[in-house]
C-alpha cells in the first residue's frame, strides 16, 4: 500500500512536517510494509515559502525590513537567481505573529515591510515573484506595501498620507510616476487562502479586523476608507475590483497587488500542488491523507484538505483527513472529496492542553494508526 501524507500545519501547535511525520509513524505502526511519502503543503500562510523554496531549488537571502509596528527586523526569502525567481511570505514582514495582544491595532500597523521585501528582490535581479498573504496583522489595503515600491499617496492638501490603515482616511490622490525600476517588467502571483471582497459584510475589516484587534466601532469607519481607496484606485487603475474574490486578503493586501501590480490571485494549495510535484505523488498513491488544526466549511474553500481532495479525486483516490476538531454542521466533506475525516482528541481536554505540539502529535500518530489497523484487516 502506497500512502501520500499531505496534511496542512496545525496552527499555533505543530507544522505541516510534524504532522505529516506524525501520521506516517502512526502508519507504520499499523502497516509496516506500507510506503509511506509525507509532502509539506500550505495554502499561503506560514510554512508556504519553506515549501515552494525547496521545490524551486532557491537559496535563502535576509534583509531588515519594518515589522507591522514599523520596527526594524531581519527577514528571510527564496531567491534563485537563475530563473529571477524570489519566494515570499508577507508574513515574515508584516505577520501578527510579531505583535504582543496589547500591539493590535489595524489603524497602527502596516504592509510597508512587505514593500522593502519586493525592493530588495527587485535589486538583486528578481522579476519572478510567489508570495503568500497569510497570517497579516495589517488592514491598511496594501498602501504600506505600495509606498514602499514607489507609489504617492496624497491627501486633498498636497501632504503624504501614513502609511498605516489610519492612512486610509486621507488619500485623495495617487500618484506613480516614482515606481521602482523593474516592477512593471514584474509578475507577481499571489497565493491567498480567502476569496473574500475587500468591502462590506464579507470585507476584511468586517471579517478578519477583529481578531487583528479592530474595534466594533471602527470597522464600519474602516470600511468606509478602504471603499474610497477603492473608489479613486478605479479611477486610476480601471479594472481595479474590491469585489474581486480574494480583494480582502490580508486586510486588502489582494486588492493592492491586483490592482496596482497586475498581480494574479491564486488559491496556495494549488500554486503548492502545481509548483512541488505533489500531484505525481497523488497519482501514484493509494490513499491520500489530508487535514489542519480545524476542518470547518472553509477547509474545502481553497484551503490545503480541499485542494488536496480536489487533485486526488482526479485520479479517483480515497482521502482521509485527520483534524484536531471537526465543524461539519454546515458542510459535507463527501461532496469536496474527503472521504471520512477523523478528530484527534482522545479523551476530554482544554485547547491549551491540546495545543501542547507534543500532545498534538501523538494523537495524531495513535489516531492514524487506528484508521489504518482497520485499513489493513479490511485488506486482508
């Protein structure tokens, strides 16, 4: 029996490596003839650069940029140089893991970091970009990152606006003709793992602002500015779209690189599948494994355990997903491809002790062997 493990990072707990190896043990244990291949995978959030850089032979360059609060930081990215080619996670710039809950603040905080990253790349020869925009701390519509690449914002008196989601509220005029050299000979594709606008019920500020630390009584007002930023985007950039599925990521961040950069919106999963050789793996396998921390009606959205179904039952394969907590009152996996899911949890715990990696971890690796101690009596 031949095994493909390619099962998503359990957020906040263990990677998608630990998991993956986690399952495989379990495996073996039940089946010890089984060949058993554990890819990587991610949908553009943390871990999906690591994947990418390794596929695409890149080596691995630093630069100081500014973190969300402005403060300086080291940052990390694939860059070969060969193909132009540089891999990046907007995260590493501009992610909310880098604040402390008391820094959360979208009106404060800023994508400008991204910006420098993208210039770095751009002078050291790169032309060829894949970033994922997972994982941001920002709701500022991307206009930190932009100013970082040479585009003006002004406000109706002439004076530069902030480049923080506050700034938002000022901008009256756009200005490009300072871009950096290279970006316009650019292509940037964009692995996002949200199809949401950029305004409204469904917008980022309404969506995402609250658990970056935005206030009830700010989200409509946000909203209001990333609409007016859309509004005179259109006028300069006509087939800008704040409707545009994936708009909304990363506090609009999908909005500034489709709409100023021509970028492409792509779900992560399927960038990584195509990118990583994942999909050879699918074929030649006999049962799939897939999962993340939480599988809910988002998971099959353009998440890793939808991607992986949707490619697997290309080639009619049975897919298994394994979850630290299964949400299935509003969705059937079935209908996305995952045959049967299964939760970890054993016994009655609290999200802390659950979230302990080495807790996590083993009962990944006892409930994977259970599934496949069934798997290979039914064989019999």
């Amino acid at each position: 029996m031949r095994v493909l493990i390619a099962i998503d990072s359990f957020k906040g707990c263990i990677s998608s490596k630990e998991a993956g190896e986690a399952v495989r043990k379990g495996i073996l244990k039940a089946c010890p003839d089984s060949e058993v291949i554990v890819k990587t995978v991610s949908d553009g959030g943390e871990g999906m650069s690591e994947t990418l850089m390794k596929a695409l032979e890149c080596s691995v360059v630093h630069t100081m940029v500014s973190d969300p609060l402005q403060r300086k930081t080291d940052v990390s990215y694939g860059f070969c140089a060969e193909k132009k080619l540089a891999v990046m996670e907007m995260a590493s710039a501009a992610g909310i893991t880098f604040l402390d809950e008391n820094e959360k603040d979208p009106m404060e905080t800023t994508t400008y970091g991204v910006g420098e990253m993208i210039a770095d790349a751009i002078h050291r020869g790169a032309r060829e970009f894949m970033i994922g925009i997972g994982g941001s701390a920002t709701n500022d519509g991307g206009i930190g990152m932009l100013q970082a690449l040479g585009f003006e914002f002004y406000d109706g008196e002439g004076g530069k606006i902030s480049p923080c989601g506050k700034g938002l509220k000022d901008i009256a005029v756009i200005d490009d003709s300072h871009v950096l050299p290279g970006i316009r000979e650019s292509h940037f594709s964009i692995a996002c793992d949200v199809n949401n606008p950029l305004c409204g019920e469904n917008g980022c500020s309404a969506v995402f602002g609250p658990q970056k630390g935005l206030r009830g009584d700010d989200i409509p007002i946000m909203d209001m500015w990333l609409e007016n930023y859309a509004e005179i985007t259109k006028e300069k950039y006509p087939d800008a779209d704040m409707d545009h599925p994936g708009a909304g990521a990363a506090g609009g961040l999908g909005f500034a690189f489709r709409a100023y950069l021509n970028a492409e919106l792509l779900p992560g999963i399927d960038m990584v599948i195509s990118k990583t050789g994942i999909g050879t793996e699918i074929k030649k396998a006999d049962i799939v494994i897939t999962g993340e921390g939480c599988l809910d009606e988002q998971s099959v959205m353009g998440k890793v355990p939808g991607g992986i179904a949707k490619a697997a039952k290309k080639y009619d394969k049975t897919v298994i997903a394994f979850a630290g907590m299964i949400k299935d009152e509003k969705v059937s996996f079935a209908e996305y491809g995952i045959d049967a899911c299964f939760p970890i949890i054993r016994r009655p715990k609290s999200l802390r002790e659950a979230m302990v990696p080495g807790t996590a971890e083993r009962d990944l690796m006892i409930t994977a062997e259970q599934v496949f101690r069934l798997i290979g009596k039914m064989s019999e």
